[in-house]
C-alpha cells in the first residue's frame, strides 16, 4: 500500500482494500511463474549461436550478448581453463577505459600480466603511484612494485585491476570476489588500526590471493571464493599479529626491552574483527561464548577480553575488557 496517498487510503473501504492486496498477490505469482518458465527455457533449449566475425573493435558477435552466466562462476572459470590453456590471452592494452573513469594506472607490464590467469608476477602494487611513475620513467628496468602511500591509492588500484579484468576476460570474477570482500569489510577498518601498515598489510594479502589463484588456474581448479577468503583473512591476520603490534618483541641497541608498558609503536591497536566489541562494552545480545558477525554469517566473533598486557599481547580471556582485573 505504499504507493497509495494517505488521503486516499483513508477513503477507500477495507473490502477494496482487500481487493487490491490480493491483486497484488495475484501479480507476484505471475511473476514468479514467468521467471521460472524463462530459466527453464534457458536450462532445456540452449541457444545456438551461429559463426560470424568478431574483431573486438567494431563488429561484435552476437555471442556477446547472450545472458550473464547463471550457475557457479567457478565452474566457468574451470571451463575458461580448458577453452584458453594455461597461458590465458595474448595480451594488448587497446582497450578504451575513459568512458568508466579508470585512472591512468595501466603500465605495459600490467597489461601483460592481467592477461594470464597464471601470472606469478602479477601484483598490485604495480599499479601504485610511485611504480607507475618508475615504469614510464624506465621502461626497461624491471624494479620492484612500490608501496602505497594512502588507503585512497590502494582502493582505486583495487577498482582499476578490477575493471580491467572484467573488461579482459568479462567470465573472470576472481579478482571482483576478493574486491568485494575488501568493500564488505571497509578494507579491515576493523581489524587494522594504524595506516600505513593497515595499506601494507592489505596489498600483501591482495598479493598472496593473486598468486593463490594464478596456482588454482594451472592446476584447473577454482579459484579462491567468498568464503575461503573470510578463512585466509582470518589466518593471514594470525600470522601477522606481530607487524601490526609495531614490532612487538625488538629490543632497541643496548638497551633491555621495557615490559612496564606495551611495546605499540604509536597509539593501541584497534580490537582485531574475530573479538566482539560489544561484548567488551556490555552490550551484545548474544549469550554465547561466540556468533556469526553481520558481515558475513561464515565469520565468527569470539566473546574475549580486548584488553592488552604489559607485552601487548590481547588478554584472550572469557570476561569483558570493562571486567579485566
């Protein structure tokens, strides 16, 4: 009844009121019949597509415009494998990008890489500022990626490699599935406090899923989903627990290391995102020792305390931070 005016609402009896629920109703179920019958024709009568040209500039074939892919798009990925080989496509980088606003990131080298699925080399810190700035300065000498400076950088290297790809090879949903896990959980606002390493840390990972996925392509398998990214996140995130203390542990020349306070670096870290913070505010509904987070029902949040030692480590026990003692 939303779309009705209050003033007529008012007006109309509660028999025609009625009348037009179960219309609506009605309407629904048309709607849902003719979805189901269309997926059905798709499913049993696939389309034939007829050979003609294609030169990817002007004249498109009309198989480009049959519908997106329905069934699991790793399955497709598989396929891909099988149709392509294990070096992909011949790269070019004639590909106009203006009209989505990418910005000028796309060095020959990028090109070259994003157009293997196989590609160790791939990184995306190759599409930071300074290594775009180093690679047209240089063309000729390989360097090593540089880092990013800021969060801003890194995200629109992440949008750039992400719409290069789909533009390359439209199948290959690797890289948006692991940009979109970046977007659902802010780039591990959560998790990472201090910037500069919250951006190092971030491209790492990044870089470790690239090379996951370009060994999953070689040895024709899927590549690294949704939810085995919430498992690595979690377990690249253990393993760093050092770094993002500031280097917690290192003793400065000469001198014994200070265990009267945390060795942070700079300000306390934030509460990692496998501990909950509203159980350590005293406020979270769940009574449970842990609960799916509202991000993603596969990521458990662990009912912990917060609160640091005098080794900066999290204390890890069953109270809240407001009860530690």
């Amino acid at each position: 009844m939303r779309s009705f005016e209050d003033s007529t609402l008012k007006k109309t009896s509660f028999k025609n009121l009625a009348g037009v629920g179960k219309s609506n109703l009605l309407n629904a179920k048309v709607t849902t019949s003719r979805l189901a019958e269309n997926y059905n024709r798709v499913v049993n009568f696939p389309v034939q597509i007829e050979a003609g040209p294609d030169d990817c500039v002007g004249r498109a074939h009309n198989s480009r415009f049959v519908r997106g892919y329905v069934a699991d798009h790793q399955e497709l990925w598989i396929q891909a494998r099988s149709a392509l080989g294990i070096d992909g496509l011949d790269p070019i980088t004639n590909y106009e990008l203006l009209s989505t606003g990418i910005g000028d990131l796309l060095t020959q080298r990028v090109w070259e890489e994003t157009h293997k699925p196989n590609s160790r080399h791939l990184s995306i810190r190759m599409l930071s500022t300074k290594s775009v700035e180093e690679a047209l300065r240089l063309p000729d000498k390989a360097e090593a990626p540089k880092d990013f400076e800021t969060l801003l950088e890194l995200k629109l290297a992440m949008a750039t490699l992400e719409t290069i790809i789909h533009k390359i090879m439209p199948w290959n949903m690797s890289f948006k599935t692991l940009a979109l896990f970046f977007v659902l959980n802010d780039f591990g606002a959560s998790e990472l406090s201090v910037k500069t390493q919250r951006v190092s840390l971030i491209a790492t990972f990044v870089d470790e899923v690239l090379r996951t996925n370009a060994r999953n392509w070689e040895e024709k398998k899927k590549y690294v989903s949704h939810q085995e990214l919430v498992a690595k996140w979690s377990a690249f995130l253990s393993r760093n627990q050092l770094h993002m203390r500031g280097g917690e542990g290192k003793e400065t020349t000469g001198k014994k290391k200070d265990k009267s306070t945390p060795v942070l670096s700079g300000k306390r870290p934030k509460v990692p995102g496998w501990i909950c913070r509203k159980f350590n505010n005293g406020d979270c509904d769940v009574k449970e020792g842990k609960h799916p987070s509202s991000w993603d029902p596969n990521y458990q949040l662990k009912h912990v305390c917060s609160k640091l030692d005098t080794d900066g480590r999290y204390c890890g026990k069953s109270h809240t931070e407001k009860d530690h003692k």
